[in-house]
C-alpha cells in the first residue's frame, strides 16, 4: 500500500494526512444515515490507510456523527488521528442558524469533547477572517462539490428523497 502523504496545515506545525476523510454522509445530509458497524469499519479502513485526518461537525446529527467517530477511535484510535470538527451552526425548528458567541462557542465544544470521548480536538473551524494573521490553516468545505464534481449531472437521477441535494435540486428546478 503506499503512503499517504502528509502536509503541514498550519504554521504551528501540524501534520495531517492530504488525504482526509469528512464523516458528514455517514449520518447525516446524503440520505438515511449508513449503518454504525460499517461506517466505523471504513473509518478503522482509513486510519489503517494512514489517512488519519477526519472531519466532523456538531450540526451532523447534532452530535450523532461525532459519537460515531467517538465509538470508532476507541481502543487507541484517537491517538492515531487528527481530528477536526466544527460549530456555529445549528438547527431550530427545522431552520439552520448561525451562532458565535462565546457562550455557544463554548458549549458546542464541550458538548464535542463529550460526544467523541476525547480531551481534545486538533482542529476546530474558527475566524476565517484572521487564519492567515493568525498562522492557521484552512480546510475547504465540499471541495468536490458534495459529489458534483466528481459525478456529473448523472448524481441528480438516483438520489434518495431524504438527501439534502434533492431539496436544493428542487429549489433549483421551481
């Protein structure tokens, strides 16, 4: 197998694998969630792959994805990844909503810590404005276009009703 490669992230000196592994499909956006078993059986795939960089989010589930990656990264897994998550938005009466403040901050990262079992998080998506004064990395959202980019308009045909790009499909297409 070869070796993923590894870059620095930030100008503090962390290293994540290039290649990283964003767990939002497996419970939450891209239809039903997947089944627990499997999806820690491809989360284990990824890190025995040494691709150890993971992406997550409060708003999936709320939470029900970080306590995914939370059974997963039992039994010495943590320690073999990094992990990024982020938080700022929320849903409320099926609206989403955006907050900052310091109390949310504050919170949703407990609430985090709790749901993965874990101490700490290595990345945590924050101030977009100050990254560069700041010396911290940024990592792009979707970059292949939620499955845009990499399938074409064929992606559109055979989606599941509880996937969210249906809804935009429909907003598009009225």
């Amino acid at each position: 197998m070869a070796a993923v490669k590894r870059i620095k992230l930030d100008s503090q000196g962390l290293e994540v694998s290039a290649q990283s592994l964003g767990c939002m499909g497996m419970s939450f956006f891209y239809g039903p969630p997947k089944p627990e078993p499997e999806m820690i059986t491809l989360i284990h795939h990824a890190i025995n792959s040494c691709v150890t960089f993971l992406d997550t989010s409060d708003v999936y589930g709320p939470h029900t994805n970080e306590i995914l990656l939370g059974k997963a990264l039992k039994g010495g897994m943590r320690e073999r990844v990094e992990l990024a998550t982020k938080f700022g938005a929320r849903f409320e009466d099926d609206k989403l909503e955006i907050h900052g403040d310091p109390a949310y901050v504050r919170a949703d990262c407990e609430g985090s810590f709790v749901s993965i079992y874990t101490i700490y998080i290595a990345l945590t998506l924050m101030s977009l404005l100050k990254s560069r004064e700041l010396g911290i990395g940024i990592v792009a959202y979707s970059p292949l276009g939620k499955g845009f980019l990499s399938s074409g308009p064929k992606l559109l045909e055979n989606i599941s009703k509880d996937d969210c790009r249906e809804v935009c499909k429909q907003q598009f297409d009225s």
